[in-house]
C-alpha cells in the first residue's frame, strides 16, 4: 500500500535550508503550535502528495485533543454531527450525505455499487487512479479518454465512448482534475448530465473544489436533488489538512446516498477524524488561510518556471504540472537527493512533473534546486 | 450507521452514582488522565458496545497527541511500522499482515475477495453480524446454523452446510462467539482446517483473543503458513481500548494477503489510529491491565446475576450474555431510563441481554438497577 513514498530516512535539508525555515518572515499563516506538541520530524520537504502544508486547523488540533479520552467508543453520535454539519453548510440534508474512509472509500463504493456485466467506466488520461485502481476487481470495461490539448477533460470523446459501450456507464470527472490541475468547463459537464440518461452514473471528484479561483467554475452539488445520477465526492484532505486522518464524503440524492452506504465499511470514519472534521467546517478562516498561502506558494512556483523558461500548466489546486526537460524519474531522483519529494511519473506526460505546493519557504528551497539543476544542466 | 445507538443525550446517571465513579477505591486500573485533557462528558454509562472502558493506554494517548502535526500528512510509512510491529508480535512476517479499517473492513474483503457465483456462507447463529451484512451485496447464499446446546459453533452442522453447497464457501468462525462469549473447540476448528479442501475459506474472527482465560484455546494464526484458506481477522478496538480509532487487521498467507489488500480502501488508516496502535503494542502491561479490570467487572456481574438466579453464559470475553426474565427490549429501555446503556435485542436469544463490561464502579451501578428491577418484579 506504499503508492506514495514519504521515506522518512531520506536525506536531510542541509543546514541553511532548515535555517530559512524557520526564518521565513512576513506571514504567519501556518497553524500555530498547540502548547505541548512537537514540531514535525521530518527531514524532508514533501512536495508529492498534494497535501496542505499548514497541517490540521488550530481548533481541530483541539478538538482532537479533547476527543482522545472517548476514542475507546464507537463513533456513531458524531458521524451524524458531522453530515448535519456539512449538510448545512452546502445547503442540503443529512440524507444527502455519506461520509467515506476518505473520498477514495466514495469512489470506491461508487464502482461497488454500479458494478454491471456489460458496465463501462469511463475516465480521463491522466486523471486520479483510484477509481481505475477500485474497478480491477469488477467487471467493468474501462475506457481512457486523453484530456484535450488544453488539459481538459474531452467530454465529447467521453459522450462517445459511454454510448459505445454495451451496458451502464460510470463516468468519473475529477475537477479540477488531478494529476493536471487543470478545469473542465462545468458548462459543458451540465450540458452533458441534463442529457444523459439515467444509466450514466456521474462520480465528479471535487478533492480540490475549494481552491478553485478561476470564474465560471462551479460544483456539480446543483444536481444532486433531482438527478440520481450525479455523485460528487469531496475530502477533508486537501484544503481541510486532514489528509492523514482519512475523512472524505459524498453528496447525492438520498436514494442514491441510502445505495452507497450499503458498500460502506461500517463506522468508516475515525473518532478523532470526525471530531477534527467538525472544528474544522466551524473555523471560518481555515479555506482562507488555506487558499492565500497555497497562491504564494504558486507563485513563488511560476516565477522560478518563468525565470527558466519551463512551461506549466493553469493549475486551479494545490499543484502544479510543469514542464522539467528531461526524463521524470530522474529529476525525482535528484530533488530527492536534495531532501526535497517532488512528484511521482504520470506515464501520460513524462516530460513533466506535479509538483505540489508547500509552504512558501518550502516551495524557495525547491526553486533553490530547480536554479542549480539548470546550472548543471539537467533541465 | 448508527447499529449502536450512543444516546449521548439520554438521562444522567443519579448523583449518587457519578459519586461512587469518582470514589471507587483499591485498583488503579483505569488510565490516568493526560494533562490537559478534559475527562470524559457522558453522561450515560455505555455497557452496550463490547468497548473496553480504559480507554486508550496512556502511552497511546500521548503518541496521538504527538503525531497531530503530521495528521495532514497520509499515513504510509506508520501502516509499514505497525505491519512489522504486528508480524514481529506475532511470529509471523510483514507480508503475513493486512491492516483493515476496524477488523470490520477485514471482514468485508474477505466475503468479497471469496465472492463467486454459487458460493456459501456458513455462520454461526447468533454471531457478529458484520460478514453477513457485507455479503448482501454479493451472490452468497447464506446458511445460519444454530449454535449448539453449550453455546459452541456447531461444527458437524456447519461442515454439513459446506458439504450442501454448490460451490466453494466462505466459513465465517467467531471464537470467542460474539453476541455469547463462548468458546468453541479449538481442537475441533484444527481437525476441520486439516481436513478441508482449500475451495472451505475460513474466516476465523478473534477480535476478543487477548481475553480469553480457558484452557485449551489458541489462534488459528498457527495455519497461516500452510494454509493459505485461513485468514484470522484481530483488532485494536477490544483490549487495546481503540474502537473509536477504527483499525484492526488480519493475519494471512502472503498470497491471500495480497489477494484481499486488492479489495481494501486505500490507506485505510488513520495516521493517529497507526500512531496509538504501534504505542499500545509496545506498553507491556496493556492486556494484563485490560484483563484485570474486565475480571473484576465479570465478578461483580456473575455474583449480582447469581444472587438474582439469573443464569448467564460462560463468557471468555469482555461482555456476558445473561438471562433477562423477561422482553429484552423492554429490559433494555428500562435501563436506558437510567442511565445505563445495555446490549440491544438479538432475535436468536429474546430472553437473554449481553452485557458489556466497564469499570467496576460502573458494574455497580448496573447491579444495584438489576437488585431494583427485581423488587419491582420485572427480571
């Protein structure tokens, strides 16, 4: 299960790296210190895994905290806390909602439970692995539809390919799409469920929803009470910190919600995950917090590409997929070497790599390198 | 998701109770408070659930805290840790060990990774009720054999169903037996492995193993290596006090291990829950702590229903089936009235409540509602 790889032993930023870690003035977004704890002992800057550097909220370090005497219970009274609470916040009901093992236990159960003989499960080339991971043990047909040369999503490609296939199809939309952090026009995705039938199951990952700045993008929850058919999956990974503690859901038609728990692992979500999910949607400031500091970490990123002359890719997350001159693995390699885990190889684009964003200090330690790869002329 | 029903709203317990809780004298048995963290706000007593009312371990508590800066961070290189951890543990090897969301996720993938079509389930009835859920959504048929007249997996029943059936079958063994606490021949379960055929998968649940005191009771782990249709499912949530923590995890052949992690979510668990799991296997005195305090709670139990001749099933686990005299729903509402959360309605056993252990002091509680419920005529 090591998909992704945080060798802790790997070698260690050098010296004046971590002295400028600590020195890094003018903001102070990252959550403070709750009295007690240690600082991370990491001695490697994780660029690789899309996670959020600021780590959990203040609060649900708290509330985490203050959960630990009852982490011996069954977490039942606040797993419906937690749906009425998101419930609430996107304007739905409780029965909308079914929260997962992380967003990847919803995709999972999405292929679950619209599993048929002659199903198709279409998806983009590259996109998020994790529903083509969860469809091996099925039997799905499943269909690679490359993303169109501006990095979207080719929803008449798509369209195409669900009305090839024999049976009902699964159609997986992750936007902003990972691995590219590029959009999809939601227009075009309307357009496209107002048509289908109900045989088409939409499973829209919305992972990276909340740092989407661009105009004229929004969440495909506007369907969910009148088309059974649209699933959106959202996480408490990204924007949330809470990538460790495992916390994802779903928000659908409560006839298609009351479907998907039937595939759920019973009290799926952690006690402590539950209680920092909670804090977490009642701190105002946290998608703030996070979106400012993900955008100074973006554009420290594309000043030193600009500088360089190396091409990137619109990124509407927290990544961003840059052009590195050479071959993947390699460049791994050597940012690895330098302390710093940068990306993974997306066999689609393997003169590229997604970089994801740390905190600002963390990305000038990354451009540090990237400078020095030039002068040696690696990239 | 709510098969429990943690009213955390339901009725306070009497000032004199909460009294004696505070005052109980003699053992030190529960786990200190940390520093800082607030005690416990329920206000009810929870006997429902099979939870262990110590809590986490002291050390576990402090390794949460400890790992809360890393929680926005997925949890790989912690699953490798507790893996080797486990496997060192228990004789066996990392690749003998599948980690599962609660052990409750082990028992899903397997009645999935087993799922074929003309394939049968066999279980005990009454027993956990997890594997049978799991596999409606699959094509097994289901056979439920009665347990015999002492309470046991009724094994020449169940060989007779496997027998029966038309395909291969998913053999499902919890041992100890929950909703009974009974132990079934191990001797007997061995001759049974010996001889089967590797088309009989055997699902052996020891979620209560650390419990057991009865002679003549060891794992199925000692199959294992030989064969690769036995797969022993364990978990934290019992002696290691972790239920709310949700992990557990199974003990395989490394085939069949890495046939079933096909099924699992992907990093199934919690970064907190890997951080407590790893520091309750290395606090030493944790399952003889957790077996003292359950031995005094049995006691205090066995002598009230003695006392009330209200016979009761030999229990080798942290809870005790006992005779009710009466409608268990109605004997369990009653309780609720006061405070006191008990068992819930097992239709295979109307005339009898399981009772989960807590403290002592809460035993207490429980028997003097009992002496009460006598005088009034109700048990």
């Amino acid at each position: 299960m090591d998909r992704r790889d945080f060798l802790r032993t790997g070698a260690a930023v050098g010296a004046a790296g971590l002295g400028r870690l600590v020195a890094f003035p003018g903001m102070s977004l990252a959550a403070p210190q709750v009295p007690g704890q240690e600082a991370s002992s990491s001695s490697v800057v994780r660029l690789n895994s899309n996670e959020n550097p600021l780590g959990l909220s203040p609060s649900a370090r708290l509330a985490v905290e203050k959960a630990i005497p009852e982490a011996n219970r069954y977490p039942d009274a606040a797993r419906e806390e937690l749906a009425e609470a998101l419930a609430a916040k996107l304007g739905v009901t409780a029965d909308n909602i079914i929260l997962g093992n992380g967003s990847t236990e919803i995709l999972q159960v999405i292929v679950q439970a619209s599993n048929a003989p002659q199903g198709t499960l279409v998806l983009a080339d590259p996109t998020f692995e994790a529903i083509a991971w969860y469809q091996r043990t099925l039997t799905y047909a499943t269909e690679k539809v490359p993303l169109t040369s501006g990095f979207a999503h080719d929803i008449q490609q798509m369209k195409d390919r669900v009305a090839a296939g024999k049976g009902p199809a699964v159609v997986y939309l992750c936007n902003p799409n990972n691995p590219t952090g590029t959009l999809t026009s939601c227009a075009e995705i309307d357009a496209w469920i107002e048509a289908a039938p109900e045989t088409v199951q939409f499973a829209v990952d919305e992972a990276y929803f909340e740092y989407v700045k661009a105009p004229g993008y929004w969440s495909a929850i506007k369907w969910i009470q009148d088309r059974p058919n649209v699933i959106v999956a959202r996480t408490f990974s990204k924007i949330y910190g809470m990538a460790g503690m495992r916390l994802g859901y779903a928000v659908a038609h409560p006839e298609t919600a009351r479907r998907l728990r039937e595939y759920l692992t019973w009290d799926n979500a952690n006690s402590l995950a539950l209680a920092a999910g909670l804090a977490s949607l009642a701190d105002e400031g946290l998608e703030a917090r996070g979106r400012a500091v993900n955008e100074v970490a973006l554009t420290i990123t594309r000043n030193c590409l600009d500088e360089l002359d190396l091409g990137y890719l619109p990124s509407q997350a927290n990544f961003l997929m840059h052009r590195i001159n050479g071959d993947a693995k390699e460049y791994i390699g050597r940012m690895r070497e330098r302390g710093l885990h940068v990306g993974r190889p997306f066999p689609a684009l393997p003169s590229y790599n997604r970089l994801s964003m740390g905190l600002p200090e963390e990305m000038e330690l990354w451009a540090e390198a990237l400078m020095d790869f030039r002068q040696k002329g690696w990239v």
